[in-house]
C-alpha cells in the first residue's frame, strides 16, 4: 500500500514512482524485500533471542473524524499523515540506546540526503549529546549495498550542503567511513553488528 | 477528541466516561490538564534544555483506504485502532535508555492493573533485560498526586495477579515503594528527577 504525507509525497520508498515495478535486485539471498520488511525481521530476531529491543515507531496520523458503528470497530473515517519529527527506529541495545532511521535509494553512486529532513538530523544531534548512538541505514537497491552511516558523517556532509556544497553523500566516502555489511539469513540484517563497529572499522 | 482502540474502548485516559465531565483536580497548579499534556510539556522542556529527549509514539493505525484529491493533501477515508505493542514514551535521559507508559486513575485508594496489558509488562521486562529503565507514571485525579513507579514493583503486582492476588496496586504500596512526585511550573512534571530517585529513596 502507498502511504503518502500531505502533499502526496510518497512514504517510502522515495525513489520508486508509483505504477512502475521496482527495480530488482540481482542478489540471490535479497529478492523483492524492502528495507523495512528487512528491518522488521531483523529486529524480531534480536527481541527473540535477547539482543536488543528495538521497535519502529507508528506512521503518525492526524484524526480528524471517527465513526462508532454498533457492536464493532471504531473506524476513522477521516485522517491525515503527518511528517515524523523524529527518526522511525529506536530501542535498546545492551544498554546502549539506538535511534536510527532506515533509507534506500535507487542512485547508484551517492546517497541524496533529500531522503532525510532537518528536523531528522536535528533529532539525531540532540540523541548523541545524550550519549545514544544515532545512524543511519542506507541501502542501494541497484547493487543491493547496505551502509550503517554513523551520525557524524550525516552531520558533516548536511552541513556541507548547508554550507553550498554537494547534497548528498558520495558512495566513496560511505565506503571509507560508513561501515557496509550483508544480507543474511538470521538475522536478515546484522546492522548492530556493524553498528558495534563505529569508530573503530 | 476521544480516541478509541477496536470493540470501542477508550484510548485514554480509561476511568473517565464519555459525556461526564472529568473528575476535578484541586490543586491550584494543575486545572484540567491531562497526564499526556503535562507529559508532553515536560518533553518539550527536557529537549529544550538539552535534560533528555523523549518522545510520545504515534498511536498505530491501521490504514485501509487513502484517497487521493488533487491538488491537496492525500486523505485516509478507512482507518483502525490498533492496541499499542510496547509502551507509549521512550528515549534517552543521561545516556540512560527510559521507556514508560503514562496512565491516569479515577480510583483513589489503588492503581487496577486492568489499565496496562501483558505485551506492555513483557515489552518493559525486555527493556529492563537490556539495561533500560522501565516504569509507569500514574495519576490519581482525585487527589491529584502522582507516582513514578518502578518495573520491578509492576512485575511483582502483575505476578501476584496472576497467581490470583488482587488485581491492583494498593496506594499504600505506593507510598512505600514508589517515588512520589508533585507537579510544578517548569518542568511541569519533573518525573526524570523522581527516576533517578529508583532504588535510593
């Protein structure tokens, strides 16, 4: 289903216009899955077996009219999506708290950081003043890439577009100071694992 | 707005009935707020003096029908309640990972246990297991006094329910074990201070 903002600004994935098939990923383990779907497993597998406990917030929804039919469900009848003020995925990793957003993009060579907001970014700065590990999961659909990008390189490349230069992230300097890692079976994505890597890969 | 989950219950708070006008607070400092507002403002202080930063998830709905008008924002013309799987506030305090559920209590003399759910007792259990600091805030709205109460104290209540105990939390165990805390001007509920008070006072 597309879920779209005001404005009818799709929810996710950004890139992929709507009545076309999305690209397709060539890699055996990784077909037709969204980072989302992969996520969710992901996090499943941590809850289960007691790595962490990490959630995706709701999609936030304005109500505006509800109906109570008799005898069953209260139906909202009217809605509207809100832009999220914060990142989508927080939680709890051996005592370390996480919050992190989830982005794919079919750009093969860079990250556009169109994908994330300002009010994002500034979430993730006040997150890491409080000593929580901010990041972001980038995957490239075209190649079937994922990067975990620490909050520090999101910062220094928004405020070098702030500053008039490039905007968005190239993949180079992803492969240099992100930390990339692969699909796998349990679990789907071992981002914590790469996550537990920031500042020493 | 009164919110509803799916058989018609009421979202928050549970003991006030629809068309009754909720039970007054004499306290001078606390006219006709409710627990989620005082909350929300005391967020809003938090985050604006770099104290902490939590947030109050969106409630989950889930969305069946989006119209799309032209021209203007895509509007949600089939919508559900969906019962929240975690609780309703996290994030971080002092590199501290806090997650809690706020409720309010028309009843004076206990806290019924009827007002959370076992996935809500499960989900903080795990967040303790990881090292997080897990609690409920509740509000007496006739007396107007509220508790920071501790997991550990909610997961002995919850097991003596289960094992066919009584099926509340007496204010007197409260008094005891809990931190009392009062409303004030700014932070409206200072409820960090009365958590970092667990296990001292």
């Amino acid at each position: 289903m597309a879920i779209r903002y005001p404005g009818g600004r799709r929810y996710s994935p950004p890139e992929q216009p709507k009545n076309k098939v999305p690209k397709k990923d060539y890699s055996f383990s990784n077909r037709g899955k969204t980072l989302e779907d992969e996520l969710d497993e992901s996090n499943a597998f941590y809850l289960a077996n007691k790595i962490a406990v990490i959630h995706k917030k709701p999609v936030p929804v304005q109500v505006v009219k509800v109906d109570y039919p008799s005898r069953s469900a209260a139906v909202i009848r009217e809605a509207y999506f809100k832009t999220p003020s914060t990142t989508d995925y927080n939680g709890i990793y051996n005592g370390r708290h996480i919050d992190f957003d989830a982005k794919e993009t079919g750009i093969a060579t860079s990250f556009p950081l169109k994908n994330i907001h300002a009010h994002q970014v500034e979430h993730m700065k006040s997150v890491t003043e409080q000593g929580g590990t901010a990041f972001l999961i980038v995957k490239f659909t075209v190649s079937g890439r994922y990067f975990a990008v620490p909050f520090d390189l999101v910062e220094r490349a928004w405020e070098r577009m702030e500053s008039g230069g490039r905007k968005s992230i190239p993949l180079a300097e992803l492969e240099e100071e992100a930390v990339e890692f692969k699909a796998g079976y349990l679990p789907r994505l071992d981002y914590l694992k790469a996550v537990s890597r920031f500042g020493i890969s």
